[in-house]
C-alpha cells in the first residue's frame, strides 16, 4: 500500500472487511478475527486537494516554465510541459480530467471546457484563457477522442476500476517526466503535476478573485474545502496587505 492515498487504500481495505465477513459467516474465519479485522481505520485521512503546505510555482517560477525552449524537450517532455501549463492556465484542473478530457468536452466558440470530474463526478464548465485555448489547438488533429491521447480512443470511463489504475500509472509517469522538465527549466525545486493546480488558484488569490468563485472553478464541492486548502496562504497574503 506504500504510496497509494490514503482514500484508495479505504477501499482496498473495505474489500477485505467484506470478504471477512463473509468467511466469518461462513465458518472459514473465527468471528473475533473478522471483527478485529474490521477495526481497522486509518488514522488520518489525506486529500490530495487537503494539503496544509500547499506546494505552488511563484510567478517567477512559472515564467520560467513558460519561457522555456521546447527545442530541448522531448515529445514526452513536450505533453506533459502542454498539459501542466494548461493546468496553470486553465482554472487548475486536476491531472485525471486532463487524462480524460476529450474533444467532445471542448467548445472552442464558448471558450469552455465542460466534463464530468473524475473525482467529484459533478460536471464542471471551465472557461478557457487565450493561452489555455493556444495549447488545445496545438493538439488538434493529433489524437480522434482524447485530447492527449494518454488513453486509447475505445477507453471505456465507466470501468472505475481500470481508469483508477491506468490513471495511476499515467501519473507516475508525468511526475517523472517532470522532475526531468524542472531541470531543464532550472527550477530548483521538485516538480508535480498538482502544482499547476494551486499554481493557478494561489495566482487568482494574489489578483483577487473572491474564493467563492475559485471554488466554485476548482470543482470543489464547497467554499469552505478552498478556504481550509489555502488558509495559510490566505493569512500570509492578509498579513502582506496589512
């Protein structure tokens, strides 16, 4: 389990409580064991948006990421530095909605992408900057269903299960791949793909954008889930003002 979050690891352990009840049920397993089984809770659990010292690019981090010459990256390189900056650009989405981000999910004449989150299942409808918009034409033509073209067009995103472990995989991959970007890029710290994602909300803080409306492009199911994230930088930002 080393290495899985901590939601992921409840429901690895949800399914083994349930096959030992059933052993217990019938006779394969003393009830004792089955019931101390069950006891098992883990003692804290860890949000991936539920980071008390978000980790983010200042502007002057992500200017060098941005100015970056992609004539040294390679083509892996090259789509990952694409979907990161997209994050960045593009209201934060979440690495999963980028790997799912389909084409019937974009409408250029809006300036929208609108898509059901992997996470949350609620459908959020992201607006879409000049720069966000650079990035998606950049890609058009390249791939029939998939944006990027990390899952293959005949995906099934109803299969939970295979998109969890197809997403996991494509993750670690990207967050290789990255650290190997940071470099290029001399960025002097580790790199993650969810950086882009408080990258873009710290950014919209600092020019004042109300936290209701950062929520609400986030994909957060509530305000109060954005202030608890970004409290700390709130309070440094208030102290600033001061």
């Amino acid at each position: 389990m080393r290495g899985r979050k901590t939601d992921t690891v409840k429901k690895y352990l949800e399914v083994i409580c349930k096959i030992c009840r059933q052993a217990a049920i019938d006779g394969l397993l003393p009830q004792t064991a089955a019931q101390a089984i069950a006891g098992i809770t883990l003692v804290k659990s860890i949000d991936e948006d539920d980071n008390r010292a978000i980790k983010y690019l200042t502007s002057a981090e992500l200017s060098k990421l941005i100015n970056l010459d992609r004539s040294l990256l390679s083509e892996k390189e090259g789509m990952t530095h694409d979907m990161f900056l997209f994050s960045a650009y593009g209201c934060g989405p979440r690495i999963s909605d980028l790997i799912t981000a389909r084409w019937i999910d974009v409408n250029f004449e809006k300036k929208e992408l609108c898509k059901i989150q992997v996470k949350t299942r609620g459908r959020n409808i992201i607006p879409l900057s000049d720069e966000a918009l650079e990035i998606l034409r950049r890609w058009q033509g390249k791939h029939e269903v998939f944006v990027f073209g990390l899952l293959p067009d005949d995906f099934n995103l109803k299969d939970e299960e295979k998109l969890r472990t197809k997403r996991n995989s494509i993750t670690a991959t990207i967050n290789k791949t990255l650290a190997s970007i940071a470099k290029k890029a001399n960025l002097g710290k580790k790199l993650t793909f969810h950086m882009a994602r408080h990258s873009w909300a710290v950014n919209a803080l600092e020019q004042g954008m109300p936290i209701s409306m950062i929520s609400e492009l986030l994909g957060h199911s509530s305000s109060a889930i954005t202030e608890k994230i970004y409290a700390i930088h709130r309070q440094e930002a208030k102290a600033e003002a001061v």
